[in-house]
C-alpha cells in the first residue's frame, strides 16, 4: 500500500509540475477546470449523491457555472488578464465561507442541522471549490512560469506530511476527536514548524524564481506562510467531517492507495482562496 502512495503521489506531483511550469495560461485554465470536474464528481459523495445521474446533474450543473464564470471572468484565448472585481469577490466569498466553516467545526456536532442536507452541501461544494479553482488561475496569471503555484503546492504538502509524521510519532492530545480522532496538536505543531523550514529553504529561490514576489515584507510573507497553515488544516478537518456525515471512508477511488482527488487536495482547496486574495492585494 506505501509503495502504490508514493508511485501515484509521484506521478501526481511530476504531472503538477509539468501543467503548470509548461503550459500557457490558456491551456493551464483549460486543464485545471476540467481537472475540478473531477473533483466536484467526487464531492456528490459528500453531499449524499451516490446513483450516477444525481452526479450528472451536480457535475453538469457545475460545469456551466464555471463556463459562465470564464467568459464573466475574461479568460478569452488571447487575454493575459482577468476580472479583478469579480475574482476578488469570488475570492472573498472563499475566505468568509473557510472562515464560517471554523465555526461549525469547533462546535460539532452542534449547529449540524445548519449545514447538512443534499442542497447546502451542494452550495459547500461550490463554495469549496469554485475560489480554489479561481485562485490558482489568479496565481498562474500573476507568475505565467507556474512557480506561484508550486510554492503553494509544497507549502501544504509540508503542513500535511509533518502533521502527519509529527502527530504519528509523538501526537497526544486530540485536535478534534469527533470529527478526526487521528488528528493531534502535536501534528498541528508538526505542520506549523514543517512548513515554515519548507518556507525558509525555498525563500532564495522564490526570490529568483517568481519575481512577483519582489518587495513583499517579512510581515506579508509570514501572513501567507500562517494563511497556509490554518486553512490547510481547516479544509482537512472539514472533509473529514463531511465524511463522518456520510459515513464514507474516502470520497472516491480514482488515485491507487490515496483514495480520491479530494483526499488529497482538501487543505490546498481551502488555502488557495486566502493565500491568493492577500498575494493578489499586496502586489496591486
């Protein structure tokens, strides 16, 4: 089982790399919808849609709101440039919702009956994904060379494999028992400190790399690198709990050993939306 968990994570991360260091910004916005039809397929498991034409209709419903959404946004063949008010609304309304989710989270179970049900978990999966979707368009257009996104990609994969050798190893007391009972502060801690010696090792060059990120003070650095952090392990918590709901183990099957995309994608969706919103504000 490890050794199927490396050769896909493998072969994910090689795959990654070379969509977002290799394509333009068309083929890029072309490749990451359709790759978040995928994972709004596999989010028909968390709202309770488990016959194939309850998933159609959610999938199909999606794909016109992001088709709405990229002409609304701009995103024709030749344009480099994007609907500012428009991103920055989508994006806020990720954050708020990421934000709200905090709550519901420390209070589970309570207050269950505010969010549960087919059509409000259907409006979570748009919430959850649509600013992610959005977000990493906003960071391929604003680093064309896709190093933006790597960055980010590494940074919540470091919060994810230190919290979790971390909180294997050493982890005592619980985070958030009821909805994940594997999850400990001293994984929280392991993340926390993986991520920012990932950020140090990776700061000379980022700073060659991605000249956008030019000027950006010690203070808006720390700001992204904390943004990180917390959503990341939001967004893992609240796939959890959306699991336990369900009583599913994992949202889909697709990747060998890792169970679905969402699986593996849950932190990053939910750190995309606050990381891109404050990079996209400090540098305009």
């Amino acid at each position: 089982m490890l050794l199927e968990r490396i050769k896909t994570a493998l072969i994910l991360a090689a795959g990654f790399i070379i969509i977002s260091t290799q394509s333009s910004i068309l083929i890029f916005n072309l490749l990451i919808s359709g790759s978040m039809i995928f994972v709004a397929w596999e989010w028909c498991s968390l709202v309770g849609f488990f016959n194939r034409s309850s998933k159609i209709i959610f999938a199909s419903g999606f794909i016109a709101i992001v088709i709405f959404l990229y002409l609304k946004l701009g995103l024709a063949p030749e344009s480099t440039q994007i609907n500012e008010e428009l991103s920055l609304a989508i994006l806020s309304s990720g954050v708020f919702f990421w934000i709200i989710s905090t709550f519901f989270l420390y209070h589970y179970p309570k207050y269950t009956n505010s969010w549960n049900g087919r059509f409000k978990l259907s409006i979570v999966g748009l919430l959850t994904i649509i600013p992610a979707w959005n977000g990493m368009i906003i960071l391929k257009i604003l680093n064309p060379n896709g190093y933006l996104l790597l960055l980010i990609v590494i940074l919540v994969a470091a919060t994810d494999v230190g919290a979790y050798f971390m909180g294997k190893s050493f982890g005592r007391r619980k985070l958030a028992e009821e909805l994940s009972p594997n999850k400990t502060w001293e994984g929280v801690l392991g993340g926390s400190a993986a991520c920012i010696l990932a950020t140090i090792l990776l700061m000379p060059l980022a700073n060659v790399l991605i000249p956008e990120a030019d000027g950006i003070s010690s203070l808006s650095s720390l700001l992204l690198v904390l943004s990180i952090i917390f959503f990341s392990i939001i967004g893992d918590l609240l796939e959890s709990m959306l699991k336990r709901n369900q009583g599913i183990k994992d949202s889909g099957d697709l990747l060998p050993g890792h169970g679905g995309i969402l699986d593996r994608i849950d932190g990053l969706l939910a750190a995309v939306p606050c990381f891109t919103l404050i990079l996209f504000m400090i540098t305009r």
